[in-house]
C-alpha cells in the first residue's frame, strides 16, 4: 500500500480551563504504521465570561445546559474557522472535537462533553468528528482516557506515556496490551488553589515551594479509596467536590499547594514503580511545574522525557485529530484494554 495522508485538526479543552487547544496536524498512514507532523498549533485563552460558562455548566439547569451546549459549539467553529483562515489552511479532512467535559458518570452509564459538532460543521462547513466518549460508556467503560491509541500508534518508542492536565493519567504496555487510567487530580486542584493567592496558575511550583507540607493531609490523602482501586479507572469534577474539597478547606494556600504537589508527586512515582516503568513521555500543562518534576524524580528511577513545546502543550489535541480520522476510517480508536470496555471500537458522531 502506498502512503495516505490525513489532513485533521484537533480541538481540546481541559478540565483545568487553560483555554481552547486547536492542532492542525498531518498523518501519514503507512501499512499499518502511522507518523504524524504537528503544522499549525494555537491555544485561545478563554474569556471571563466562557472560563465563568464552563466551570459553572454543572450547576445549570437541563434547558440552560442544552442552551450552552449549542452557544459553545457555535463558538468553538468560530474560532475554528477564524484560526483556518488565519493560516491559510487549504488541505483539511476533518475536525475532531473533544467538547468540554461536564459530566463524567461512567458508573451510572453516562458521560457529557458539551459542545455540538454540528455547530462546528455550520461554521467551518468541514466533516466534524465529535463525542468520543459516549459510546464507550455505554459499552460499560470508563469512557477514559481515550488518548491510549495515539500513544499506541504515533508515540511507541516510549515504555509509557504520562498526561499533566487537570488530572494525571497515564498509558503503557502491559502483557502486550495497552492499559491507561487516571492516577490523580494535579491542575485542576493546584491552579484553584493558586487563584486564591491570585494567580492563574502556580508557576514553576513557586507557591508550592514556599508552602509547608501538612503531612497529616498528605496522609489523609494518600488514603483516598480511589488509590487501592485497580485499573481502569477515571476521575472527574463529582469525586473532587465529594472526596477532595472537604479535606483541604480552612488552610493556608501555600501550604495546600506544598501539600498537594506532594501528594501528587507520591500518587505518580508509585505507579511508575508499581508497574517498573522503565521510561516516560511527560506532557500537559503540569510538564512546566519544574517543581512538581523534580519531586516526582526524586521518587522514582524511572527516566523522565520531556519534548518539544508543541508536543507538551497539543499532544491531547494532537491525538483527538489522529481518532479524528481513525473515525472516518470506519478504524478503531479506543481500546478497551484502557477503558474497561466491552471491547475495541470505533468511536465517535460524524457531521457531514
């Protein structure tokens, strides 16, 4: 067979509400191998009013919730579309959405990324792949993480794969199957604590290291139940208020922002000692809390590998363009070795 290109772009946004991430990408199909060139990549900081809209969409009611569902996904084809035109893109397959998560139920067989693909097709008149996550879901997984297949495919030189956003997930190669989970909250947890110091987000760990560990709240912590469960498995926004939240009220920011980068560190080098992991791919928006790496190498003998800047901050989008096309393959793009899913599938709607 002779090489097929794909032209896709990739559109995420993360729990931790850094902004919209938009990844224009080229993949080359070879057999069945895949390499990928990352060509055009921007992230749009979002407003007030969108970072306001997202973060409080778990509190809306089902009508102002359906509302906000077309209004995002009107927005995220209009600057879809301005971000086309600003570089001149003329070679484009599709667009694949992630959507923006505000509900993830799994156990109750649901899970919900608002966001609706068809506003994005209205605006960008493109094929748009969008909700990739439902569907698994229904097929009894964790509808998470779903990024698995790009580390599988475009990034397999590396024994594991190791996501810093909102959450810390992780992927790697276990008795010849995939396997991927989250390990623990970071962004989501440690930028809400450095707004309340005034910051977006604690740079470089700086707050973090002139905080005071509490190590009886490390403790507490590290007992979380989520922590003994065995893998698959997936947090969401529900398990911070429930489980997280209560435990870290009343306290010095800088202290809890000590604290917590701790317990992070501890929850990330365990796994890479549990399952000997040889080396590790860091990437996500945490890759540039110098301090939260050094206290994971200081756990760990696991050999840390930090990329290029584009691979850091886009690799989500990256690979939700690459299940993009997967999709419009009619090819597998989640793995139930990751999800815990009934089996592999080909996930995600089509708006053509």
């Amino acid at each position: 067979m002779e090489n097929q290109s794909f032209y896709a772009i990739g559109l995420m946004s993360g729990t931790s509400l850094d902004g919209l991430d938009i990844c224009y990408s080229k993949f080359i199909r070879n057999d069945s191998k895949w390499t990928f060139e990352i060509l055009k990549c921007e992230t749009i900081p979002y407003s007030f009013d969108w970072e306001n809209n997202l973060k409080n969409a778990i509190h809306l009611s089902s009508e102002k919730l359906l509302e906000l569902n077309s209004e995002y996904g009107f927005y995220l084809g209009e600057e879809t579309q301005e971000f086309i035109l600003e570089n001149k893109i003329t070679k484009l397959d599709l667009i694949a959405s992630h959507g923006h998560t505000v509900f993830h139920q799994p156990k109750n067989k649901f899970t919900l990324q608002i966001g609706d693909g068809r506003a994005i097709k209205i605006k960008t008149n493109k094929t748009v792949v969008y909700d990739f996550r439902s569907q698994d879901v229904l097929l009894e997984g964790n509808g998470a993480p779903l990024v698995p297949i790009g580390d599988e495919l475009l990034f397999s030189e590396f024994y594991a794969c190791l996501n810093l956003g909102g959450f810390s997930n992780i992927s790697l190669k276990r008795d010849g199957k995939r396997i991927a989970f989250d390990i623990c909250p970071v962004n989501i947890i440690l930028n809400d604590l450095a707004l309340k110091l005034g910051k977006k987000y604690d740079e470089n760990g700086d707050l973090a290291r002139s905080g005071i560990i509490d190590y009886e709240l490390l403790n507490e912590l590290n007992q979380l139940k989520f922590y003994q469960e065995n893998a698959p498995k997936s947090l969401g926004i529900e398990w911070i208020n429930e489980q997280v939240l209560p435990l870290i009220k009343n306290q010095k920011s800088e202290d809890l922002l000590a604290t917590f980068t701790e317990h992070s560190a501890i929850q990330i080098a365990k796994i890479f000692d549990e399952f000997e992991i040889k080396n590790v791919l860091i990437t996500g928006g945490g890759t540039y809390n110098s301090y939260l790496i050094e206290k994971i190498k200081a756990k760990t003998k696991t050999e840390i590998n930090i990329p290029s800047k584009e691979i850091i901050e886009y690799k989500e989008a990256l690979i939700f363009a690459f299940m993009g096309v997967l999709r419009s393959l009619g090819l597998n793009n989640v793995l139930s070795s990751a999800t815990g899913s009934l089996r592999d599938h080909s996930s995600g709607l089509i708006a053509n």
